[in-house]
C-alpha cells in the first residue's frame, strides 16, 4: 500500500507540475475548446485569467504538497482532497462545453488517482486498536 501511495503521490504531482511549468503556453491534444495555450483554455470555460492563475496556484500548492508528504505524511490528505477536488471541477469544465472524451483524459485520471490517494492515506493513518 505504501509503494502505491508513493507512485500516486510522484504521478499526480508531477503530472500537474508539468502542465502547469512546462506546457502552460503550449497547445495540447488536451486543452478545452479549441484553446492553444492555458489562458485561452480557462477563456473557453468563461473564467478569467485571475482564476488561471488563482486554480493554478491551488493546483501547485497540492502537487508540493504531496511531494511533501513523502517526508510528512500530514499533508497527503489535505493535498489529496484539494487536488481531486480541483480536478472533479476540471471535468465539469469539460463537460460544460461539451469537450470531447479524450479531453477528459488528464483531469479524469487526476481525479481517480488523488482520490484513492486520499482514502488509501485515510485508512492507514487510522489507529489500529
């Protein structure tokens, strides 16, 4: 369970961190509407370029945050809910303009891994009696 809890903690938080580093102003197979660039995308949803950057800094401030739960497990599950809940709004994003499937891809499996992540770090911070 610990390796998997890892390996979700390294993808989630490496995956956002790219996307949002590496390939912000780059045109992605991914990108909602017909954007070409992040700015452009969250235009498609109909939000501002303040909430780029206010969603972006939420999504960077959750990938470190699991990147520090490998030395401090405490913030796996705050980091954990943050980012799945930022990703069940991406997916509502996508759906709202009626983006195709494959669209979803990125945010959907975002989604599914941080979620586990979050109740698999539940389950075992539990005491045992």
């Amino acid at each position: 369970m610990k390796i998997l809890k890892y390996l979700l903690s390294a993808a989630v938080s490496l995956v956002v961190l790219n996307v949002w580093f590496f390939r912000f102003n780059q045109s992605t197979l991914y990108r909602g509407g017909d954007a070409t660039n992040m700015v452009e995308e969250f235009a498609v949803y109909g939000l501002s370029e303040t909430m780029v950057y206010i969603i972006g800094g939420l999504k960077v401030f959750a990938a470190l945050g699991l990147l520090i739960g490998f030395f401090k497990e405490k913030t796996i599950i705050p980091s954990s809910g943050l980012m799945a809940l930022l990703m069940l709004g991406a997916i509502y994003m996508h759906f709202r303009v009626a983006d195709e499937a494959i669209k979803y891809l990125p945010a959907g499996l975002m989604f599914v891994f941080s979620a586990l992540l979050f109740f698999i770090q539940i389950r075992t911070s539990i005491p045992k009696e």
